[in-house]
C-alpha cells in the first residue's frame, strides 16, 4: 500500500511552508538596510501570514469531510511528519534557504529566489495531488495551488516594479 494524504494533511504542510515563507522574508528584512526594501521585505512576509491564514480557514471548513480518515497517532508522529516534508520541499519557505541568507543579496536577487520558491512549491503541490485519492479531496490541493500562482502573480509584479 502506497502513502496516501488528504487535504486537511496537505492545508498542514501548506500553512506550514507559509510560516516559514513568511521567516524567509522577515530575516531577509532584518538584514535590508534600505527603508523602501525593508517595507516591502515586511509587507511580503505579512502576504505569507495572509495565505497562512487563507489555508487555516480552508482546513477547517474541510475539517469534518475527513474527519473519519484519520489515523490513529497516540505520539503526533504523522504531525511530525508532515512538518519534515513541508521543511524539506525544496520550494518556498524551505528553511535552509533562509538559512544561507547572508544579507548581500539585493532585493531583485530575494525576489527572483523567491519566485523561484513559489514556482518549485506549484510543482511540489502538483506532484502532492498524486497522493490524495479523488476521495479525500484532491481538489482542495488544487486550492492550495491556485492560492500559489496569484502569489506568484504578485511577486512578478513586485519585480516589475523594482
């Protein structure tokens, strides 16, 4: 048997990389000397609280679909889990990208890693809709999805602008 999620599972991973999206943008602004970068390093991360926020109240408005799909955990370690897969993604909010800020990109350099992070995510989301069977709600990970590309949207405004 192969691993299956549902989409309450992926809003977890969802509002997790979020959070740290949001850590992302907030080192890159403690490190911004510029008044203009730093406002618009911190309205960023104040967009990630807004799509955290977004999928909190997407999880629980599906909370009770699923609620009969969920798996005995005594110890949390499915919590666990799903916290070390939206960690380690690759895409936007990885932790180790923040990590390796050293405060010398500039802010076309954060915003381009960033809309490459928000792409990486798209396509880590797409690949995700594998493993939630058409009965537990692969079409809230297409939500999720769609929350994704108007950030992107939105980031390759801020590039124009810049």
């Amino acid at each position: 048997m192969g691993i299956t999620f549902n989409a309450e599972e992926i809003f977890q991973v969802a509002i997790r990389i979020e959070e740290n999206g949001a850590a992302f943008y907030r080192k890159a602004a403690d490190f911004s000397q510029a008044g203009a970068h730093k406002k618009l390093l911190e309205s960023l991360a104040t967009m990630e609280d807004g799509h955290k926020k977004i999928f909190l109240d997407m999880k629980a408005k599906i909370a009770d679909e699923f609620a009969d799909e969920k798996t005995y955990d005594p110890f949390e370690e499915a919590a666990l889990y799903l916290e070390a897969l939206a960690d380690s993604h690759g895409g936007e909010g990885t932790p180790s990208v923040t990590e390796h800020l050293t405060g010398k990109e500039t802010i076309q350099e954060i915003v381009d890693i960033a809309l490459d992070l928000e792409l990486k995510s798209i396509l880590y989301y797409t690949g995700l809709l594998d493993f939630v069977p058409v009965r537990l709600g692969p079409e809230h990970v297409g939500r999720i999805i769609e929350e994704e590309k108007k950030h992107v949207a939105q980031l390759q405004q801020v590039k124009r602008q810049l």
